[in-house]
C-alpha cells in the first residue's frame, strides 16, 4: 500500500464527504473507489485483448461474421 497526502479545497471535501455519506462510506473509502474506477478507466487492454478485438475487426471489415437476429437467438434458446 502507498500512503499519499492531497490538499483539497475545502467545498470539494465537502462536496466528496456528502456523497461518501450518500453511498454509506467513509471519506477515506470512497476517494479509494474514485482512484480505483478511475484507474481501471486508464488500464490499457491486454495484448491478448487487442489481438482478438483486432482480429474481430477484420473479419467483420471482410465480411466473414454471420449475425443472428434477435428472433433466431430467441428461438434457439427456447425463449
């Protein structure tokens, strides 16, 4: 774990203390969730991840993925 110190105005420890309160968390455990969503928002894909996103993408460019309607999928898992 990595301790750092954040100098904050005080209406924006405010604003951020409400609505720590809104969710039932403590000040300290919602700024860990803000730092946590936001750096899962920054995460570059896996390698892995792009190769097959990329892979995906040429073959729909080339026309090599059939598409099901909803009303086939429908059918084919009895719904």
């Amino acid at each position: 774990m990595l301790r750092k110190e954040l100098h904050l105005d005080e209406t924006v420890v405010s604003a951020l203390e409400a609505e720590a309160k809104r969710q039932n968390r403590s000040l300290k455990n919602y700024l860990e969730y803000l730092a946590i969503e936001q750096a899962k928002k920054l995460e570059v894909p896996s390698k892995e991840y792009t190769e097959m996103m990329d892979d995906m993408l040429n073959k729909f460019e080339n026309n090599e993925i059939e598409f099901s309607s909803i009303e086939d999928v429908m059918a084919r898992n009895g719904l």
